[in-house]
C-alpha cells in the first residue's frame, strides 16, 4: 500500500485494545467469543451470516431514519391551539443567535450522525459480504463509522422524548405521530445492528487484499 | 467459550515488543508509527494524553457551572415568564409530584456530569502513583465512565424537544435558556476528556508498583 516498506503484522498475536494484554490468536468458531482474559473485554464475536443481517438492518435503518426526520413527530393542543412537530423541527429548536451551534450539533447527533455511520457501514460491507474487493478507502471508512459510535444518540433522543412528555403531560394533551413509533423502531434496530457487527471480523476482512 | 487464551501470566503487548493499534487492533512490531491496515496512528502509550485529559476536564467543569447559574427553559404563559436552571427544574416537578421524571434529571444532569468529573480527575491521578483501587475496578469505572458519558445530553434533548413543541402563540410558549448551551458544551468536553485518556496506562501502572519495571 505505502511506498516505503511496511513491516509486516504480527498475525498470530491478539491484543487487547483495551489494556493491551497480548494473547496468542485462536479464532472463534461461529456462535463463540473471545474475551479479554484480564479486563473482559471482547475481543471477537463471529456470527454466521452476520454480514447479510447487518445490511437488511442497514438498509431499513436508512428508510426508517429519512421517514422518522420528515412525518410528524408529536402534536401537542390545549384549549384551541395545536402544535404539530418533526423530528428536524425539535432538533433545529435553538435557532435564535449563538444557539444555532447547538440546533446543529442536535441535528447532527439525533439524525446526521446515525445516518453517516449506516451510509459508511452499508459502504464497507456490501463488497466484504459479496466476496468482492473492498471499496475504495473502506477502511478509512470503518474507521471514521467507528470513531462516530459514542456521537449517535438517537436512543438518548428517544429517553428523552419520554422525560419530555411526561413534564407536560398535565399542561397539555400529548399526540404521537407515525414518526414517533418509527423512532421507537429504529432504536431497536440500532441496537442489534451493534450488538452484530463483529469488528475484528470486518478488520479483518479489509486487511487482508493489502498483504496479498 | 473463551478461546484466546494463553498459559500462566497475562503479558503485556509492550512488553512483547509489539505495538496494537487502539482503532482496529492490528498487532505491528514496535517501531511502527500508523497502522497499515486502517491509517490510525499506532503508538505505545500516549504521553500527553494525560494533559489532554486534563485540559478537557477542565474546559468540561469550567461550561458546567454557567450551565447551573443560568436559566435551561423560559416559560412564557398569558400573565408571566418563568424561568427555570437544571435543579430549579427538578424541585418544580417534584413539587407537581412526577417524581420520577425529576429523579431522571437529577441523576442525568448532576449526579452524572459530577460522577463523571471525579471518576476522570482519580484516573487520571490513580495512573501517575500507586493506587490502592485494583486495575480491573478502575477499567470499570473507565468503561461506566465512557458508556455513561452519553446520557447527560438528555436534558439537552428535553429542552429541544420541549422548545419545539411547545409554541402555541399566546397561551404558552417555551424557548432554551443559555445554560442549555453551555452544559451541551460541558457534557462534549467531558466525554472528549474521556475519550483522550489511554485506558492501557492503567495497567502500567500496576507494573510499576510490583515488578519496578522501568518505563521510557
């Protein structure tokens, strides 16, 4: 890959990203896991057909993401007045002066953040899945999805809706909209698309074209 | 279950003369300065991830105590505007009896953000002397702090959601007060600080103190 002469990767040892124990490799059969022997961690976590899963719960993520951002959200009334609002709209709520910083980095963590990491996911994946060579720059890709992880909160979003209701609960009536219960979705489904994903597995899958 | 296993002692990669990348964990012989395989950049221990640990510690605790003194939520009914800060919040909806909801807040806006500040400044501390705390509990409170770190944009979310929602013209209106910005602000400082400190130190430190293992 690079110019200069690259020395070659110690492919029999595992080490732990977390507290740097270092083991000798032994893959793990489908269904089983290796676990850091010290602090726990878990190291690889293969699935069987786990790659195909992981884009069928990309790809509805994808359509549930752009459909919960545009159909309204929650409505709100008392006495006469109504209030119906987007997702998009409750993220863009600081619009006034300085506050539109934080109207973006809203909108960023609730919707453009999860979208990004299913886009950069679907990227990498689907050529690994369909036994092709990766794409170009995947792993910078996998690595920019990865670094992005702790900024999705669409889940924290959703815990959030919660507390919000129920603070106005008693001053107004509350409606949910269809893009509520599709939120509802894809939290789940964020959730097992995480729990799937086998990121020594996919490492592995990029690293392997480069030494070849 | 568990495979990766090795007979007796647990070493460490350093002192195998190996290097792990910290993004994609590729295992290079020391020397090595980016990782081949995903371009991060490999290193043995990051010295100075403990001064930025420190600075953004710093920045994090220095946006929380506006985020306290100023108004979070601006309630404007018919007849008064009331303002209200995190904890002037929570004492209103125990008042009106949704304790839970208040328990909630408390617990995401200050137990958190403050738990998270001492848990940061005592590792941070507990790697540079011995620490009568063992590895394996402060590499859990690492992860509690890294996992946790998260939550305390709840009550950014509340007030957006709240803010957004609730605009019906004259009758009641709710617009985010200034201290919703610098407690966002607070909360992406503490959660870079922890994203800055290098948890391998942890078990540096331990070597330290029992084998007296000297460290470049």
């Amino acid at each position: 890959m690079t110019a200069t002469a690259h020395p070659n990767p110690r492919e029999d040892l595992i080490v732990c990203p977390k507290c740097d124990a270092a083991y000798a490799l032994v893959r793990p059969g489908p269904g089983e896991r290796a676990v850091c022997h010290r602090c726990h961690t878990v190291l690889i976590t293969p699935r069987r057909k786990a790659g195909m899963q992981i884009i069928a719960l990309s790809v509805a993520i994808l359509v549930l993401i752009v459909a919960a951002a545009i159909f309204p959200f929650l409505s709100i009334s008392v006495g006469g007045a109504k209030n119906t609002v987007s997702v998009l709209d409750a993220a863009l709520a600081f619009s006034d002066g300085p506050m539109i910083v934080l109207s973006l980095t809203t909108a960023a963590l609730i919707i453009f953040i999860p979208l990004t990491r299913v886009l950069l996911s679907l990227y990498v994946l689907v050529p690994i899945v369909l036994d092709k060579p990766p794409a170009r720059n995947a792993a910078q890709a996998f690595r920019f999805a990865e670094a992005l992880r702790p900024w999705s909160m669409a889940e924290i979003f959703a815990i959030g809706c919660a507390v919000a209701l129920v603070k106005i609960s008693d001053l107004a009536d509350v409606g949910f909209g269809p893009a509520f219960w599709l939120f509802v979705c894809l939290v789940v489904l964020f959730v097992v698309q995480d729990n799937f994903l086998c990121r020594w597995s996919v490492w592995y899958a990029l690293g392997k074209p480069a030494k070849s | 279950m568990v495979r990766a296993r090795q007979a007796g002692k647990i070493l460490n990669a350093k002192d195998l003369g190996v290097v792990a990348c910290t993004r994609c964990a590729q295992v290079w012989p020391l020397g090595v300065t980016t990782c081949d395989r995903c371009g991060h950049r490999v290193y043995r221990r990051d010295v100075k991830s403990l001064q930025r640990v420190w600075a953004l510690w710093l920045m994090g605790l220095i946006c929380y105590v506006p985020a306290n003194l100023y108004p979070m939520l601006r309630t404007r009914t018919l007849l008064s505007v009331q303002e209200s800060t995190i904890v002037g919040g929570a004492i209103d909806l125990i008042e009106y009896g949704s304790l839970g909801v208040a328990l909630i807040i408390l617990i995401a806006s200050v137990a958190i953000p403050l738990g998270k500040f001492m848990a940061i400044a005592f590792l941070a501390i507990s790697v540079t002397r011995p620490s009568t705390v063992s590895k394996n509990q402060r590499q859990l409170l690492y992860e509690v702090v890294e996992y946790i770190g998260r939550w305390s944009m709840i009550d950014i979310f509340v007030v957006a959601i709240l803010s957004s929602l609730v605009q019906l013209n004259i009758l009641v209106a709710i617009s985010p007060g200034p201290a919703s910005l610098f407690f966002a602000l607070s909360v992406i400082f503490t959660m870079l600080s922890a994203q800055a400190f290098d948890s391998r130190m942890i078990w540096d430190a331990h070597q330290w103190r029992e084998g007296q293992t000297k460290d470049e």
